[in-house]
C-alpha cells in the first residue's frame, strides 16, 4: 500500500472506532425504562406525589384517540389531570373527546377545541402550547394521540423515579412493534443517527449541550419547561419534540432518554414506504433546510461508509482490506447494542445496515426535494412555507443563550 493509502485507511479505522465508540455508549444511556422503575409507586397520598398533568394533541385520530385517553385516565395517579387539545381534527376526533368527557366527567378530562390556527405556528407546537396553558401540574406529559401507556401505574413510578433523582425531564423512545425486518433496520439507522446527533453518549453527564426530545414521550418538570417558555421559540418547528429537549438540555435542565419497550406503545407506519413518507416533513429540518449542508453531510456518510471498500479494491493487498474488517465489526457492535431497544436478532439488523442506511439517505433527500420543490412542508392538512420554517428554526446553543439572558429574555433563535 502506498503512504496516501495508508494515511486513509487508518482514517477510516479511526473513525468507525471512534463512532462505534461513542453509540454504544450513548445506547447504554438509553437503556430500557422497564429495569429502572421499582415495584410499585410512591405513596398514594395527594400530598407525597407532584401533581402532573397529561397534554395530549390530536388531529384526526379518531381510530385510536379513545384507546389514548382511556389508557391516560386509567393511571392510578392521585389528583392526575389529562388535557387533550383536538387540533382542527375533520374526522369524529372531536366528537370522541366530548363523548368521553361527558362520560367521565369535566374534573378527570379537560377538552379544548382549536377552529383556527394563529398565523406564525405549526399545529402541533400550538396545540402543545394550549394544553400546558391550561395545565396546572408540577409536571407535564406530553403525548401523541395515538400512545397507550402500557400498566395503570407506570406514571407514578416514574414520576417517583424522576423525583428520586432530581431528573427534570425524561423522553422515553416508544415501543413501535410490530415492524418487519427492514423497519427495524431503518429504525436502527435512524437511531444511530439521532443518538449520535443528540451527543447521547453523555447525556448523564448533565452538560448543557445536546438534548433529545420524543413526541410520544416527553415528561417535563413545568419548572424547566417555563424556564426555556414552553413551546414558544420552538412555535414553527417541525421537529419540535427534539428542540424542545434540546433547549431544556442546554438550559441546564437533567434530561434522561430511555427506552420505552413494553411500556409506551405506539404504532409505527405500517410499511417501508410508508415510513418514508412519514419521515418526510421533518428530516430535511436536521439540515437547517440547506441543501448545501445536506449535500456536505451526504458525502461524508458516503466517504465513511463506502471507503472500507473502495480501499480495499483499490489497495489490491490484504492488509487494504483491514478498514472493511474493522468496520464489519464495528457494525457488528452497533447492532447487539441496539438490539436491547430494537426487538430484532443484531445479526439481522447488522445484515440489514448497508441497504437501511441507504434508505435513510434516500429518505432524508425525498425530505429535502420534495420541500423544496413545493417551496414547503404540508403537514395534516396544512401547509407551512419553507420561508417561515426557515425563519422559525432553532439553532444550537439557543438553550444557553437563553439562561444567559436570565430571567423573562425572549432571544432571537
């Protein structure tokens, strides 16, 4: 092997060392939520458990809102207040949430209707902000419309888990069974991706920097939450459970994310291109809408995950093939860590990694011309132009220049 070829290839082995490294520790963050919650939950007495109070957004999900709620109502949590905001819903959502209210009654379940959307927000970011508006618990849990809560008592245990710890906000990846095999890859991809973009790996060091958020899943103190306004910077954000938990994270906020398996269940589209399109809205947001920075990132994926091999043919010596090798365990590795939080053999997900990374770029890049070539996203029915996405975005480090501000700082994203 020449010297250049040497110089590359120990480059590539550095650098599958190095990521591997860092997503199995960050996987080792996110362990299953299951083995951290104690038998039972604290003490039922009002007055030893903070209060918390339950948002749920919904936008036409009359098939599965019932279920939602039902499962929400069903926590044996003393004085637990749910809140479900029906956004603009077309389909029978809306005349659920009534029926169900008049059943229950307006003390357990609290519905409030949106007619209209307020020019400068994006539905759901709305709708989350009405809901916490009307909460008054210590805590807020914020969950899609079509998430059942797995045991009655699964809230106070965490929310005593959370008080033990002094943790301040929890988002818990939601069980997604049942998928095939290439689903379960292109969740692994996808994973990989977010975890290692989160900065998971040192997410219990507490540093202001990273942060994760789950729609499905995410349970704040209302405390932190008021401290970064809520949803108010994160208003035209189509990802806007990850910029939320990245501002609480970079506000100094403790934030977990586990796995929720067996806990928190909600349905994942059924169907490869069905996942597709349903990642359609929002992946481009990761490249802050910039086609350049797309193509940048693209390119350092391809150099990655294709130079093993392109070093190999080229080097024409056993020891060229060395990077292909040391990335072949390494996304060995990747897989038997993620197995834990993916219900799949990691032979079969680590089979699947080159055709699921494939599908993930081929995803994100349907995200971006599709976005670009209608000049924005239509998300649920409405549609929210690419000028004002861009506008709306929150960038890095906003959570710091935001406590750095104090107190009562509204700052430019």
């Amino acid at each position: 092997m020449t010297w250049p070829a040497v110089a590359v290839a120990a480059l590539l082995v550095l650098a599958w060392s190095v990521v591997t490294a860092l997503y199995i520790l960050a996987s080792r963050q996110v362990r299953p939520m299951a083995g951290a919650l104690p038998e039972g939950g604290p003490a039922t007495a009002a007055d030893a458990i903070p209060s918390l109070s339950i948002v749920v957004t919904a936008r036409d999900e009359a098939a599965d809102i019932e279920a939602t709620v039902r499962h929400a109502l069903a926590q044996v949590y003393p004085g637990l207040e749910v809140i479900v905001v029906d956004d603009r819903s077309s389909d029978g959502t809306g005349e659920i949430l009534d029926r169900l209210a008049g059943a229950v009654g307006a003390d357990r379940l609290r519905v409030a209707h949106v007619r209209t959307l307020p020019t400068g927000w994006i539905g759901k970011c709305h709708a989350c902000h009405e809901g916490a508006r009307r909460a008054r618990g210590a805590f807020l849990l914020f969950m899609d419309g079509d998430v059942t809560l797995a045991a009655p008592d699964l809230l106070a245990r965490i929310v005593g888990w959370m008080e033990r710890g002094g943790i301040d906000h929890l988002a818990l990846l939601p069980d997604l069974r049942p998928y095939g095999g290439l689903q379960a890859g292109l969740l692994h991809a996808f994973e990989q991706a977010m975890l290692l973009m989160t900065r998971g790996w040192e997410m219990e060091r507490d540093l202001p920097r990273g942060g994760a958020g789950v729609g499905a899943f995410n349970l704040i103190r209302r405390s932190a939450y008021d401290r970064v306004h809520g949803h108010l910077l994160v208003r035209m954000e189509v990802a806007d459970d990850y910029k939320l938990g990245m501002l609480l994270k970079e506000s100094g906020a403790r934030q977990r994310v586990r796995s929720g398996l067996g806990l928190v269940r909600c349905p994942w589209h059924r169907g490869t291109l069905a996942v597709l399109r349903g990642l359609e809205k929002n992946l481009f947001s990761g490249s802050d809408y910039s086609l350049g920075l797309l193509t940048a990132q693209t390119a350092a994926i391809f150099a990655l995950h294709a130079g093993p091999l392109l070093v190999g043919l080229a080097a024409g010596t056993p020891a060229g093939w060395l990077p292909l090798a040391v990335q072949a365990g390494c996304v060995v590795a990747a897989a038997a860590s993620a197995a834990q939080r993916i219900d799949k053999h990691p032979l079969v997900l680590a089979a699947l990694y080159p055709v699921s990374c494939a599908l993930l770029t081929i995803a994100v890049w349907n995200s971006a011309l599709r976005t670009l070539w209608r000049g924005g996203v239509r998300w649920r029915g409405t549609f929210y132009p690419l000028a004002d996405l861009r506008r709306g975005l929150v960038r890095r480090g906003a959570g710091r220049r935001l406590t750095a501000a104090g107190p009562g700082a509204i700052i430019p994203r």
